[in-house]
C-alpha cells in the first residue's frame, strides 16, 4: 500500500537533515517525486551514468561503492532510511561518480532532476543541500585523517559507530544490532577480511561486541567509544 505524503515526510524525518527543512520545501520534494521499489542487486544508478534524479531511501538500503580500473570494488557508504543520494551529481551536472544498488527489498522517493534544479533556486532548499555535501566532504576528509593517523581497530570501531547510526542518516539514537557483513564492513575499511575478522574477535573478548550472522551486535557503547579514540 502506497505511503502517504505525511507516511513519506515521516519516514524521511530520521535523518535530522530532512527533519530541519522548512514544512514548505518537505512537502514540495515529496510532491514532486516518484516512489521507487527495488529489488535486491538492483541499480539506482550506475558509475558513470548521467543523474535522473535525486533519491530519499524510504525502506531498505543502498550500498554506494566506486570500481576500480583494477575490477576491486570499494563500497563507501550504507544509505538506510532517511538517507538522500547523488546530489553532487545533480548539483555539479557531473556523471555519477559511484554505483548505487539496493542491499535487500528497497523502496526510494525519487526526486527527478528537473524538480532538484527548481528547488535549488529557492533558498530554502539550497542552503540545506550545500550543507549536506560540505557535511559529506567533512566525513570524508576525517575518514582520510583517520586512515593515517588511527590504528586499526579505531577505524573499525568509528565505522560502527557511523553504522550503527545510520550511516550517511546520523540517526540521533544508535542501535545495537547493525546489519552488515564482515565482508562488506572490509571492503568500506579498505582492509581484508582476515584483519577484520582479528580486530573484531578482539573487541568481542572484551566484552564490546558480539558477532552474528551478517550482523553486529553492540554491547558496550563506552568501550566501543573508548577504542574509537585509538
């Protein structure tokens, strides 16, 4: 059954971002889009492509991920619900840089490019988006800090802090059980699965973590602070 426009403002509202937009511009993006259902494995959009549109993930997830020349591919974020994907595409008028394809049964608001242009000349709407993505290069460049400057297990435990937030949504609640693979927590990391798996099985005995099947069970949220820290 379709959600309705309140169900669709609603749902959008986890991520503080969209929660702090104007009643006026919420409702003008989710009047002018288009849901979307995915199926597992199936592409909002493809490395390279030209941007149709910009997507609210209502139910589900999007894994982002670039592929290398090399054919490794490197998966960057986990979009859940609440989360918005592929405006610097939309605002740079630049190929996607990245493929985004639904993890599981996904459902997306689809915000056509023509209704993004619009809204960026109002104000309201632009001064957000800028913020957005100068908030997603900040991420990134930390990320980048992080990389050279914290061991390992910091690393690993900052990226299920972010997960178990929502990733790219900032959730301001966290959540103990994170829905991830080990493999694909790796390939975020940039490391192999077997050092993953070491640092992991080290958080468990200290009392931190524990382990299941395609998911992440936080038991300590202090101690998984405390090694995010370094």
């Amino acid at each position: 059954m379709p959600l309705s426009t309140i169900e669709l403002e609603h749902t959008l509202s986890i991520n503080p971002w969209f929660a702090g937009l104007s009643e006026a511009v919420r409702r003008a993006m989710v009047a002018r889009s288009t849901p979307l259902a995915l199926q597992a494995g199936e592409p909002l959009f493809r490395q390279g492509e030209r941007p149709r549109a910009w997507y609210g993930v209502l139910r589900g997830a999007v894994l982002l991920s670039t592929l290398r020349e090399d054919g490794k591919e490197h998966i960057m974020a986990v979009m859940e619900a609440g989360s918005w994907v592929g405006e610097s595409a939309l605002v740079g008028l630049q190929p996607c840089l990245n493929n985004a394809v639904a993890q599981g049964p996904t459902q997306v608001l689809a915000l056509p490019a023509e209704a993004f242009a619009d809204l960026m000349r109002d104000a309201d709407f632009a001064r957000p988006v800028a913020e957005l993505i100068t908030g997603r290069y900040r991420l990134l460049y930390e990320a980048l800090g992080h990389t050279a400057l914290l061991s390992t297990r910091a690393r690993i435990a900052q990226r299920l802090i972010h997960l178990s937030r929502g990733d790219a949504a900032l959730a301001p609640q966290s959540r103990r059980r994170i829905r991830v693979s080990q493999d694909a927590l790796a390939m975020m990391l940039g490391i192999t699965r077997q050092t993953l798996s070491l640092e992991l099985k080290r958080m468990v005995q200290q009392g931190v973590l524990r382990l299941g099947y395609r998911c992440i069970e936080v038991l300590s949220d202090p101690g998984l602070q405390r090694i995010s820290r370094g």
